[in-house]
C-alpha cells in the first residue's frame, strides 16, 4: 500500500515546484485550474507574463524521465486549458504575453528542472 495518494502526492509536488519558481522570481497567480478541457497545475506570472505550469513527478527515471510523460495529447489540453483560463479572466488570447513551462521533479525532489516555454502551439 502506498504512503500517500496521487493526489496528495501530486499536490505535494506542486507545492515543491511553486516554492522554486517563486524562488525564481515567479509570482503565483492559481493553483489547478480545472476545465473539461483538462487541468492547469498552475499558473503564475514571470514579469508581465502569464506561465501556465505542469508539473511532472517521477521517484524513479528507470522507465523515462518525468518530462517525458508530457505528451502530445497533454499539450493539447493544457493549450485548450489555457485559452479558456485567458477568455475567463478577460484576456485576448492574442494579445496576452504567455508561456507554457513544465517543471520535472525527480529522485524524491532532489532533482528539479525547469523548461521554459517547454510547449509550443503549432
């Protein structure tokens, strides 16, 4: 039986990939943004602009790297996610600076890396 739940485990996560980007300068703006569309680990604000975060845990790299795990259809629903958070708060989804970053926590949080702009709309 595991210790903690996916959940607890991925919040706990979460807050460790928070508490670095703040670290980094990073403000948090909110925390699992859920839409149909699909879920925003979070969102925070680098300068004037908007960084929509996933946040990626792997305890062990023996069947990949935790970055890995972001896959194509993942990109589509945090891209969809996005838009719909952009449209709720009233912002043009072309005229909005905004990026897409993924922060990849490995080896119980020992490893932490963070890819900026890790996600492009094509």
């Amino acid at each position: 039986m595991r210790l903690f739940s996916r959940r607890s485990t991925g919040n706990h996560y979460e807050t460790v990939a928070e508490t670095y980007l703040t670290g980094c300068g990073l403000r948090p703006i909110e925390r699992n943004f859920n839409t149909k569309a699909g879920e925003i680990d979070l969102i925070m604000a680098d300068a004037e602009t908007i960084v929509f975060v996933e946040v990626k845990y792997r305890a062990r790299t023996t069947h990949g790297l935790a970055v890995e795990t972001v896959t194509a259809s993942k990109m589509k629903k945090l891209i969809k996610a996005a838009t719909l958070w952009l449209l709720k708060q009233g912002l043009s989804v072309h005229s909005t600076d905004y990026r897409f970053d993924i922060v990849a926590i490995q080896q119980q949080g020992e490893q932490i890396e963070w890819y900026k702009n890790a996600i492009t709309q094509g």
